[in-house]
C-alpha cells in the first residue's frame, strides 16, 4: 500500500519531488473481515489530494479472501514457517 500510495502523489516518502500532488498522512487502523475472520490492517492515507487514495487491496472483498486463500496456501506448500507467514501477513 505504500508503494501505491507513493505513485498516487507522486513522490516516495521523504522525497522532495516537483510532480508532487500530494502528502502521506500516516497510517490508519482498520478492519477487514473476511471468511477467514477479521483482519486488522494499517491503511495509508493521503492529504493535499485531488482525488482520495483508495488502495487496490480494498476494493473488492471478495477478491481479497481470493488473494489471501492463495497466498496462504503458496506458504504452506512452500513449506514457510508460521513466525514467517506471520511476518508476511503483517506486512501485506
């Protein structure tokens, strides 16, 4: 999400750029549930924007269940420990 929200204004964090349109505004808590229970997540957030910062992976719930069914079960074939499906999961 950072990464999207760094090409919606224009520059990365920390970044002095002249094709600006916008300033990261933090992180903001949120709830996500799924079929797999809730999800508690850190959303970017903008300000200074034309148009709001919507990340992709919150679009559509259904499309995130898909995503995490297929990612967990990627880990698990792969055969990654849980301490690092934990990492992953808290970073996505």
């Amino acid at each position: 999400m950072i990464v999207e929200r760094s090409a919606h204004i224009g520059a990365r964090p920390f970044e002095r750029s002249d094709t600006r349109i916008g300033y990261a505004n933090g992180l903001k808590e949120r709830t996500l549930h799924s079929s797999l229970g809730a999800l508690n997540l850190r959303v970017s957030q903008t300000r200074g924007c034309e148009e709001p910062y919507k990340p992709s992976m919150l679009e559509s719930s259904s499309r995130v269940d898909r995503a995490l069914k297929v990612a967990f079960a990627e880990m698990y074939l792969q055969g990654v420990s849980t301490r690092r499906v934990t990492k992953v999961m808290e970073r996505l």
